[in-house]
C-alpha cells in the first residue's frame, strides 16, 4: 500500500535501471553525467532561480512541435516577439501514454515530410542530447509540460536533458487525463519523479516542480483545486522537492480568482516545509473560448487584468487562436503581449477589492475541511488519505473523466458569477460551508426565476465562450457536448 | 411502473465528459435510472452494460470526430446479444463539411434509431425517449427528482 | 459681448436663412417638413430614446467614409459583426474647416474613382437627401461625430437629414481642434446649434447632444474635462437642449477614471436643470496606442474592463489598428467585441474598489473650484465668465494648439498613475488642492530618484504606447513628438 | 551674462502640439528665453519673431510629413531678413521609407543646421544649442529654473 514516505535511494536506482529498457534514449542518461552538465547552465537558463527571484508576475505561454529546430523557432519566437520570460516545451500525446515507439513514428514521419504528426515534443525519443540542444539553442529557462500520468521515463531523460522544471502530479495528471489509471500507481510513479527531483536538489540542481492547478480546466471549486495542489506539493516535499509552484485556473470572477490565488500561497505557506519556496501560477482560464479572436482577447484581458491585482509569481498565457486548437506561433506571442501589457498598466496600480478577505477565508476554511479529512481518512498519511478520499468521493473534481473519482460534484455560478457547489457528492465540506454554497445558488435561482438544476450548470458551461460569464437561461442548453 | 434504465457513455477513445455529465443529471432528473459508462466505453461495455442492467434505451456520445469507426459494427453486436431497443448518438459527428442531412442519415443507416447534432439540448434527448418507450409525461414528472438530491 | 442668453427665434431663423448661401444643399433644409420626417422614424432610430432607455452601457465606435453606399456597408458591418447599439458618422476635415467646396471636389473623385480622398462622411455635400437615405437604410440610431468649430450648416442639415445626436461644443471642438478660432465666436456657433437641437426638442424631436469629453486626449486631468463639460452642457441647455451626454476620457488608472465617471455624472445631475436628461459617456483611451495590435487590445481590455466598473451610459470603442490611424471595418468591430466581452464578463460582478469615494471628492472638490471660478468671473454667466476663464488661463487645456488657451498647465501621472497636476499655470484651483497634486508627485519623484519635471511628462505622454502606464525613467524620452 | 533667446514652432498646417510644449519646458528650464509661437507656424512668422526678439536660435518642428515642403525657401527668407543664427529642425522628417542619412543631408543642404529625427530627447537640442552658442555648461545650470515655477 503506497505511503508517503521518501524513496530509498536503492529503490530509485532499481526503478531507474528497470525504466532504461522502455526505450533505447534512456540508457545515455548518468546522474553525475548530468549534474556537471546542469552546472554548466547559466543563471538565466536556472528555472527555479529565475522564478523565485522575479520581483513581477512572469509570463509563460504553452508550445511544442515535434521537431527540434521548429521547437527551437518556436520558443525563441515566443521569447523575442511574445516576451515570454519563461519558455515550455508541451510534450505530445503518445508519450503521455508511454508510447515511445508511436511517438517515434510520428517523428520520423515529421522529420521525412516536414509536416507536424505530432501534437508536441517527443522528449523521450530525442534523448539526452536532443534535450540539451534545445536548452542550448533557446535563451531562456524552459519548463517541461505534459500530462504524462507515469511521466517516469519522461523525468529520467529530461532531467538528464537540462530541463529544471517539471509539471504535473499523481492526481492533477491523473484525474483529468485519464479514464483507467490506478490513483495508487499513479502516486507511486510521481514519488519517483519527485525523488529524482529532489535527488538533483540535494546536489546543488534545483528542480522546479509544478503541481497542474487547473485540473479539468471547466468551473472547479477553487477550494478543490488548492487542496489537491497542497497534497501534491506535500508528496513531492517528502521526496526532497524544494521548489514547489502551486497552481489555480482562472474561474472569470475578479474577486473569487484574486482571494484563491491568496488562499493558494498563503496554505502553501503554512502546510508546506519550511524549506521549500512555495510560488504560484495562474492559469489565463482554461474553459472554453469563444470562436472569435475579438472576443478571446476580451478573455485574455480580463486574465491580465486579474493577474495584475493578484499578482501570482507566474502566469500561463492563452492565445486569440484558444478556440482552433493550437495557436500559430504568432497569436500565441499575441496573447502574451495582450497580457504583459494589461499587466504592465495596472500592476502599479492600488486596486483594493471589497470582499476579497471574505472569499479568501471562506476558501481557506473549504480547503482546510477536504485537507483535514484526507489527513484523517489516512490516519495522518497524504497519500494514503488520499487514495481513501476519492475512494469514498471525499474529495472530487467535477468532470473527471477518471474512475478513480466519483465525480459527483457540480459546479454552477452564482449570481456574482462565482463558482459554488450545486452538488456535492460526498465531498467533505461541513454542513455550514455547504449552506453557503446552496444559499448563493438560491440567489442566483431567484434572479433567474428558475430552479437550481444541471441546466445552470450546462449554461454555465458555456457560458464564457458564449460571451458572457453566468449562464442566464435564454434557451440555449447544449446536451451532448 | 419502473423507472426506464438507460445506458450512457461516450464511444472510442474520446475523454470529452461534461456534455455527458450534464445528460447524466437531465436523464436522472427526469426519473429515468443511468447507468453512465463514462470516457472511453468500448462499443463491448455498452453491449455488457445493457444486457446486465437490461437496459430500455442507449445513448452512445461522441464529441472527437471519430464516431463512424468507432460504432461501425456495433449494431450488429447488439443483435448478437439479442438486444433490440432504441439507440441514440449525439455530438460532433461530421467530419469537415459534411452536411447535417448527410451525417443523419449516414448514422440511421448504421442503425441508429435517432441521431443528434451538438447542440441538441438534453430535453430533447428526454423527449424522444418518452417517445420511443411508450412513456407518459404525467409518469415521469411524478419520477423526477429535485435537484439538490 | 456673448452672453449665455438663448438665442430669439427671429435670430436663429436670420442665422440659418444666412447660412443656405453657404452651400446649395441647405436649400433643401425646411424645418417643418423635417420635423415631419423625423416622426417618421421608429423608435430604435431615435438615439435619445435608446441611450436613455438603456439598461447597460451602450457601444458605439468611430466611422466615416465620403460615399453612401460604403458608408451604410461600414455602419451595418459595426452593427452586425461588432454588436455596436449606437452608430456613428465621422464627417470629413474638409467640412470640419467649412470647406465644402474642397470636400465636394473629394467627395466628386471618390465616386470617380472608387477610392476615399476623404477621412469622413461630408454630409453638409450629401445634402438632406442623403443623409436621410443613410438614416433609412442603417439598422441603428446615428450620431454625427466631427470636430467642427463652427457646425452651424452642418448641425441644419444633418438635423433635418434625420440624424439624433450631435457631438462637440464651443470649447471642446475649439480649444483642441484649432489654432486661431475665436472663443467668443465658436460660443456663438454653438449657440444656434443648441438653438437649433432645442427647437427640434420642442415640437417634439429630442435632440441628443454630446460635448466632447477628452479635449486633447493627452493626459487631461478630470476636473478640467468635467468643468467644460458641464459649462457646455449648461451652454446647451440654455438653448433649450434636453438630452445631454456628459463625456470623459479614460487616463488608464482604474480607480482615477471610476471615480471621475462618477464625479461627471454627479456634476452632470446636479448643475444642469432637472427637465435635462443627462447620460454619461466613456472614450476608451484617446492617447497614443502601443503600435502592435496585441498590445493595443490589452489597451482595450483595460477600458472596456473600467467601463464595466464605472456604468457609464456609453462607450466610444477603439480598435486594435489604432496606432496606424483609420483602422479596417473588420479591426473597428474587433474593438467592439472585445470590449463587449469584457463588459459582459464583469458588470454581474460586484467589483467594489477601495478609494473610489476619497477620488471622486478630490475630482468634485477641485470641478466646482474651476466651476465656481468661470462663474464668478462671468459675474454669474457663464459664456462670458468661459471666454474670461480661458483669457486668463484660471481655465485650461493642457496640449491646446488653441491661441486662446494658455496651454501652461502641465499633467504627469503620481506614483499609483493617476493623472496629476505638475504646472499648473493660473488654473483656479486652491492652495489646498494644489497641495495634494504637488504631493503626489513628489511621492512619485522620490520613488524614481529624480526631480519633477518636463522629463516624467514627456514619459508619461509616450508611456502606453511604449507598454506601460507610467513613464518610468529608462533614459528615453522623446522631443519632437 | 544673458539668458540667450530661442524661437520654437510647429511650422506649416501642423497641429502637433505634444512635443513642442515638452521642448519649450525642457529650455526653459535649462535657462532659454523661449518663445513659443505654437503650432501651425508660418515661415513669416518664425522670420517675424526672430527679428523682434533678437533671437539666438530657430528650432523647427515637424510631425506630419511634410516638412520639406513646409521649409522651402525658409533659409532664403531668413538671410533676406539679415538673420544669422543656428536653424534646427526635428521629427518625423522622411516620408515613407527613406533612409535618415539621406534626409538629414537634405536638410542640411536647405541650411538646417542640425536636423533631428521623432526619438532626440530635449537634451540632445540643449546640448547641442550650447556648443553652437558657445555657452558653459556652468552658465546655463546657473540659470536653471525648478520645476514648480
């Protein structure tokens, strides 16, 4: 039964040296080898260093192609034109399920016809040295994006490779991604990474890691997203991980989105060790995009305008394009500019919201109530409590395509257009924080002169890239999407 | 009389789950019994589902573009388990600019008793099944169930 | 001497006989026979109607262009696939100059050639025929927006051509427009005009007037804009003008431009007479813009986000393309979605800012020093006390090319990039007031490490389109621009 | 010592008023008598001032494009006019795609005597009127006025 406790180092080296027949890049890769290679990056190439002294929020937008020198275009095209002050390479899809023999294919077919088989980097199939030539090429510090639920392998090589930042984790790479994977299993393979993380921490590498905040990107409670991030970070703290940023997803309410960015450093703070530098990120929301640029930018702004009141240590940016699918390169440094520039009018500026306190210690006292049952349901083990908690759906994400989760919960606006609680499932919230969640939804039902139902919640869904933020009824509820 | 069981999931490797999260809650609200297959549901777990819950109706989903490989045969596997009852598909069904008339009746001819577009609301995947199984209005009102349940 | 007296009718009669030689398309102007055709129109064609009537703020953008046909195009394009409720028409430089002879011979080689040798509709040269096609086959209400000092023919003939709403005011299209146009005079222009929309008003046809709010565009402190606002509003009402929409441009300091929106309604409601109907309206930013179209939509996003807070009744959109001038119909009604998103996203949302109320009694305060200054000088009328005001510099406009400005008061922004006074010239403003500026921006110098001076003002002026909202020292400030 | 004098304006129909307002306070602070005769300035105008004021120097502005036309014959009028004094002029200059080299040479041979592009600071003009006016730098920061004033 997986527990959370570090690693030994011997049973890293045997997973290590079992992993290495997964693919045939993997056997380049030697630890010492690679922390003299780590030494010789510049501070500017340092991710953690980077992020951790920034005196303003940095921009960091998403990218992957599957070649190298198209990625090394790319990323230098988001860093001179976008601005962008931190750098991702996106990992494709086939290595996200450990298919490094598709993902190989699709290289080679993309290399031979110079057309984009793959929807990102294949890290793994490039190997140590491709790894490197990228970090060598590009200018600035790149972070490794995924959604690999056993991202082992990926961890091994592009650790090895010079990447110093990693995102993901057991649940929040889990839960959204996945339909089958074991939650336990998926634990274990993060404590791997996370060990490895820690591991190059100990020797003087400091690995940034990245717990994905946004979960399945569609109206999650913050409370729910801030828990899952805390117990993240404590897994990837008990393996030695020293830099933790902790993420949220923008929900669209300027005040809920300021007061969760709040409650997210502020729990950080206080339930991780002390030695570990806890920062944050905000995601520019990750729901649906409205099919016209114009109107995604006016999405895009207002995730500026927020930032800038929120001030998060970092930002992930979306593009103009959000709603096609991949950006080109330029919307992609567009969406950065349309951000860097709200950012840079209002940071400056005084803006002190009315309400903000409230929502902050009503999502403090939210998360406090999941993390404390966790803790409890594992007799004091994160991860044990965690398995047990969505088990019994204690805690839960809404839309998870998971069976690890019950995904009973339903989220719907309220009538500020604040994400609550329609129905719980069994989600540990005390009866009084429940309360407050039905007493905003009642509101809301009254302004709408309807019942609370699944309908709110399927007008809510749409709602943003319908060009507005509360689902209003007007007859327009979509079923099958 | 019995609340009708109705089999939901979304077809293929496809992990789109809100729409079918939504219609979950509608088909549940409206006093029918769900069993929901989830993300991912193999064309064999549909079949399985509906013969061990000995399902009135299924709703297959599929929002990624792939529905016609993933449903070619299926109806044909449904027959072989001696399953005769109402099948829905809803979602993104055309690939490119393949006219809505087309796609219909290219999933009908595949055996589909309805087919629907994307923006179809959940009231009238609700309608047609009251419908299609014989129900009342008056029986399913009395069936539903409040929201906060 | 003028006096703020309204305009007999055997004058306004000997006026408009006079000017039907300007012209030969005034000879078709016949008031009762217009008053006729105005009754004609439904009510979604009537602008007072529809701004007053609204119940969320209006949008509406800038267009002109010399021919019908491309202008009705442009007008239903911005209607249909920008959302704009109220429509504009731009009229043309020539006409703005009384050049109608210069603007036919434009107007003449655009039909020719299918090309426009003219920046705005010359609907002097259109006639009343003309106009009232474009009233006819447009969907929405339309203001005539020029910049015209004196807009006597101009006003006759758009008014009997169906238009609704009128803009501009003997300052505002005065002092910033022109070198050498006598105040006094324009003070009598726009006194038929107003005489002119007051009849209308009587028999029946609600006349909206507009006086132009953001003057220079560059960094105009509130007070000054609101206090020639209200002059001009009480010019007009004098005249018998019902329906009054008070205008301010936005500075890019959200709690500045909330506060200042506030003051001017305030103001607004409270100086003018009871049977006046005032409304507000918001320019988005009206200074230079970022030359990068990512950038300028950031710039957007911040107005269309403060006009969610602030409610004006209407909002003068920009588009994407402002750096480089006129922008394409599709760029025009890209500004519009965008701002509308913005708006549609927020106004739910209870956004309540700290040091809203102490700014707007700061603004209030420092208006009715500047009010009270022109009123006393006019020995309590206040054309004559304006024409005094501004002789003396106790009123001013700062960047005015007008010779009958002083032109000696000089903004900078203080540290929190609100928009303060550093020279303030004979501006009648109190010691006290005077005080709190002179504060704010030693608060400012002492932050940058630098004396107040010439140096932040040129940096303030370039400091959006350069990305930011404060000129920040970097060693860059511009001379001849 | 006098405060030396120097004439500024916009010249022609343009109405940039911006840039000449931030150059008259910058010379003025480092100690010019400056008259300020505005924008849409004529060549008669700038002539007509500096011959009444005994000027030292004429700065000329031009933002919208069309400052060579605006200036032929400037040179001309002002030796008709007995004056011989430093001529600068600066801001957009070039029309379209110009090289600067080759617009500042074209200026010059029309008797500017320096030609500034739209980026000079004020600095760039003060320091510039010093050595052709041959003033110390100690003389003129004597002179210096505060901001407030």
């Amino acid at each position: 039964m997986v527990r959370d406790e570090r690693l030994p180092e011997s049973e890293l080296g045997r997973i290590a040296d079992r992993l290495r027949g997964d693919w045939p890049t993997a056997e380049a890769v030697d630890f010492e080898e690679a922390l003299g290679y780590h030494e010789t990056l510049p501070d500017e190439k340092r991710f953690a260093h980077v992020l951790e002294s920034a005196d303003r929020p940095l921009l960091q937008p998403r990218a992957g192609v599957p070649r190298l020198d198209p990625q090394v275009d790319l990323l230098t095209h988001l860093w001179e034109d976008g601005g962008a002050d931190l750098l991702p390479t996106t990992i494709d899809s086939y290595t996200r399920d450990n298919e490094y023999g598709k993902a190989q294919e699709g290289l080679d077919e993309a290399r031979e016809s110079g057309e984009d088989t793959l929807n990102g980097f294949p890290a793994v199939n490039h190997g140590v040295d491709g790894c490197r030539e990228l970090i060598e090429r590009v200018p600035g510090p790149i972070e490794v994006r995924h959604g690999t639920p056993d991202a082992r392998l990926l961890a091994l090589v592009t650790f090895a490779g010079g990447f110093q930042s990693f995102e993901g984790g057991p649940i929040s790479y889990n839960i959204p991604y996945t339909k089958r994977r074991d939650l336990g299993e998926t634990i274990e393979h993060w404590q791997f990474v996370d060990r490895l993380a820690g591991l190059y921490t100990e020797f003087g590498v400091r690995i940034n890691r990245e717990p994905f905040g946004p979960l399945t990107g569609t109206l999650v409670p913050p409370s729910i997203a801030i828990a899952i991030g805390v117990v993240e970070g404590l897994l990837a703290a008990t393996q030695g991980v020293k830099s933790l940023t902790l993420g949220y997803g923008q929900v669209g309410n300027l005040v809920q989105d300021v007061a969760a960015l709040r409650a997210l450093r502020a729990l950080g703070e206080e339930y991780l060790p002390d030695d570990v530098a806890v920062t944050t990120v905000f995601h520019e929301w990750m729901g649906g995009f409205p099919p016209d640029e114009a109107r995604a930018n006016g999405v895009i702004g207002l995730g500026g305008a927020t930032a800038a009141v929120a001030k998060p240590d970092k930002v992930i940016t979306k593009s103009p394009q959000e709603f096609q699918g991949v950006p080109t390169m330029e919307a992609n440094a567009a969406g950065l500019r349309t951000t860097r520039q709200l950012i840079d009018m209002l940071i400056e500026q005084d803006v002190t919201l009315d309400g903000i306190d409230d929502e902050q210690a009503f999502i403090e006292r939210s998360t406090r109530s999941l993390f404390d049952t966790v803790f409890d349901l594992g007799d004091g083990d994160v991860a044990h409590g965690t398995l047990r908690a969505f088990e019994t759906g204690a805690l839960d994400v809404p839309f998870a395509p998971s069976e690890s989760a019950k995904g009973a919960v339903l989220p719907a606006r309220d009538d500020d257009g604040r994400v609550r609680i329609l129905e719980f499932g069994d989600l540990a919230l005390s009866a009084d924080l429940k309360e407050v969640h039905r007493n905003r939804l009642d509101e809301r039902a009254e302004t709408e002169g309807r019942d609370c139902s699944f309908r709110m919640v399927a007008d809510d869904v749409d709602a943003i890239s319908d060009g507005r933020l509360i689902g209003r009824p007007k007859g327009s509820t979509e079923g099958w999407t | 009389m019995m609340p009708r069981t109705v089999i939901l999931g979304v077809i293929g490797s496809d992990a789109h789950v809100v729409g079918i999260t939504i219609l979950d809650q509608a088909l549940s609200a409206a006093g029918f019994d769900v069993v929901n297959l989830g993300v991912q549901t193999s064309q064999a777990e549909f079949v399985d589902a509906a013969t061990a819950h000995d399902a009135d109706a299924v709703l297959v989903s599929s929002l990624y573009g792939h529905a016609e490989q993933d449903c070619r045969g299926f109806h044909e596997q449904l027959a072989a388990a001696d399953l005769d009852l109402p099948t829905y598909i809803g979602g993104n069904l055309a690939v490119g600019q393949d006219e809505w008339t087309e796609t219909r009746r290219r999933f009908e001819r595949m055996g589909f008793t309805r087919v629907f577009d994307s923006e179809t609301e959940p009231q009238e995947a609700i309608d047609a099944l009251r419908v299609d199984l014989d129900i009342s209005t008056t029986e399913t009102d009395r069936e539903s169930v409040p929201a906060y349940t």
